[in-house]
C-alpha cells in the first residue's frame, strides 16, 4: 500500500510518500517561514500564494524521490482541516486533482490527528494510549482506545503551548516563530522568575497559557519602566520551566488514571527539547511501564508524512471520501 499525502494547513507546503502507514519513502517539505518572517506571523493570503505555486513541484518531488509513478499508488490522502481555510483548500483541490485523473480513492485526514500518527513513524502503537499534542494552534491530551478513535480528556482553555512560545519571543524581539530559539535559551539559563503554574492542581485535565503571558509581559514592562535590567536568558529559562512543569504533571497523573499502556508526544512543540527530557525523565521514575514515543524533530513540525500515516488507518477501515470534498478549517475531533 502505498499513498500519497498532501499536507497545506498552514505555512508549509508538504508532500510524502507513505508505505502501509509506516514506512517514509518521501517526505517535502516547503516552508514558507522566511515570508512571513517580516510580518512576526502567519499571513493567510501570503500562505496560500506559496502553496499554489509549490504544489505540483512537491507532488512532483515526492514521487521523483520515492522512485514511484502515479500507478504505483493505492491512494491519495489530504489535510481537510484543521488550519486556514484559503490554505487548506490548495491541498484539498490538488488532491482532488490527482485522485481524479488517476483514478485512485481519496481520504481526508485530520491535521491533529497526523501530528498524533507521527509517531506510528517510528513504533507500533499500543492502546489504549494517551497523546499530548502540543503545537501552534493546540494544547490538548487525547485518549485513544484504538486507531482512529479520539477523546479529547483536556485542552487549553485559552492559547496553544506554541502560540504562548511565539508569542514571548515577539515580547524578547526574535524573529517569528520565536519557540525553538527560547527553547534553546532557556538552556542556558534559570527559573529565576517563577511565573505561576496555572491549573497544576486543579482536577481536570485541561491547561492555561494566557495567565503566563500576562505575568511574563508585566514582568518585562515593570522591569522597562523601573529601567531595572532584565535578563532574558533567565526570562526564557522560566517561561519554559512554568510550560513544561504543567504539561508534564497533569500529562502524568491523566496517563496513571487512564491506565494507558504507551504515552506519545506531538505537535510542532514536541520538538522542545526541554519537554522531551522532562517527560522522559519524569516517565522512567514514574510510569516504567508505559512506553513513551517522541517523534524525531523532522516529524514534530508540519509535514504530509504524518498525514499519510492517518490516512492508512481510514484505509484499511474503507474511509474514503468524494469529490465534494471541502476544507474544514475549525474541523474537531469530537
Ligand atoms: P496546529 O498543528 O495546532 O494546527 P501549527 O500546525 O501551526 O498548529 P505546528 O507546526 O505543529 O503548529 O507547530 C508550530 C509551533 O511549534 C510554533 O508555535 C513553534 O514556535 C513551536 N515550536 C517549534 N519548535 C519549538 C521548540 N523547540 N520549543 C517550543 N516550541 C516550538
Ligand atoms: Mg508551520
Ligand atoms: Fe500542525
């Protein structure tokens, strides 16, 4: 079984090669992040500009690498939702376009849950699991009894994990997205600000970034206007520990009360490499027997890889769609 996945919901342009959801033979990715550099964000219509004008040469490039002809595949596969619908709606109509001149059965995939499938990449899944994804859009624990079966048990009341991140970098002055590199300063320096740990004890399962960034940025704003000096490797360094303090903590205690046999990281955020080590670590001590999947920092970001590994789960449960396919830009799992 081999699919052909596209990948456009938000500013990268991606196109793998997936083999029985498992294997990679081909995986594109075009980023567009050095064109919405200057704008310190996404901008959609920019967004969906590059994506028509790169495509067919992804489509192109992924065949080309993994030595395959459109007559070699038994699908194809594409993002619906959920991402920006301008965006989106290129992947879809290219999709649409292949599947209908080659005659191959279509499959929609949601984005969340390729982010989750990013992991059937390296290991065999084992349910029942739980997923933390955490990314620029999500911040959610996911329970999955079996492939393609999601329950939301927790989610961000407020910002996503990495919109907090990016968001602290433009209060800091780096370059849009600002996440990797506070990851990288955080590193070097200390908690030495101790910025609150919203909801740690309170019993659900869900999270709250917004209150961080209020302390974060006042933090900074007195400091400015005192002209008392900041030093933002310290800033960095605490921001990240209150982050990662939260998601590991209530991510433990939902997988002890779910029982879950594996534990997967996901989303563009689980390339932090502080939140890989502390959920590593807190996992040996705590949960020895639950296996822990981290997906390489290739398959953390964005990527149609990822979408193909979903999208052979709807295959072999016979889940294909029409041509009336639509993009669905706030597309849930529930
Ligand atoms: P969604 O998947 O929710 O639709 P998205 O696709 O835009 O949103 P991803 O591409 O999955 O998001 O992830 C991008 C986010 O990951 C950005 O917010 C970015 O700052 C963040 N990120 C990337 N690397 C790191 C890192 N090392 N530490 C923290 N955040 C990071
Ligand atoms: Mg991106
Ligand atoms: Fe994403």
């Amino acid at each position: 079984n081999l699919i052909l996945a596209i990948e456009s919901s938000c500013d990268e342009t991606s196109v793998a090669v997936v083999e029985d959801g498992t294997i990679v033979h081909s995986n594109i990715v075009a980023s567009q992040i050095k064109s919405h550099m200057r704008f310190g964000g996404v901008v959609p219509e920019i967004a969906s500009r590059h994506h028509v004008e790169q495509i067919t040469q992804c489509i192109e490039e992924a065949l080309t690498e993994a030595v395959v002809g459109y007559e070699d595949l038994s699908a194809v596969a594409v993002t619906q939702g959920p991402g920006l619908v301008g965006a989106l709606l290129i992947g879809v109509n290219a999709a649409k376009a292949v599947a209908y001149a080659h005659h191959l059965p279509l499959i929609a995939v949601n984005h969340m849950a390729g982010h989750i499938y990013a992991n059937r990449l390296i290991k065999p899944l084992i349910f029942p699991l739980l997923a933390l994804v955490v990314s620029g859009g999500h911040t959610e624990l996911v329970y999955m009894k079996e492939d393609g079966d999601y329950t939301i048990i927790g989610e961000t009341r407020d910002d996503a994990a990495g919109e907090a991140y990016d968001k602290i970098g433009r209060v800091l002055g780096l370059p849009y997205p600002g996440g990797k590199k506070i990851d990288e300063m955080a590193h070097l320096g200390e908690d030495t600000y101790h910025f609150p740990r919203a909801m740690l004890k309170e019993d659900n399962y869900d999270f709250s970034f917004s209150g961080l960034k209020s302390s974060f940025i006042n933090t900074v704003h007195n400091a400015n206007q005192k002209g008392e000096p900041l030093n933002n490797i310290n800033l960095a360094a605490s921001f990240q520990a209150s982050v990662i303090e939260v998601l590991v903590s209530k991510t433990l205690r939902a997988a002890k009360e779910y029982d879950v046999k594996q534990l997967l990281l996901a989303g563009g955020v689980a390339a932090n490499k502080g939140l890989r080590d502390a959920l590593t670590k807190s996992m040996a001590e705590e949960l020895p027997n639950v296996e822990l999947a981290i997906p390489p920092l290739s398959l953390c970001g964005d990527n149609a890889a990822m979408i193909g590994a979903a999208a052979y789960v709807h295959y072999q449960q016979d889940q294909f769609t029409d041509y009336a396919l639509n993009a669905k830009p706030g597309l849930t799992f529930n």
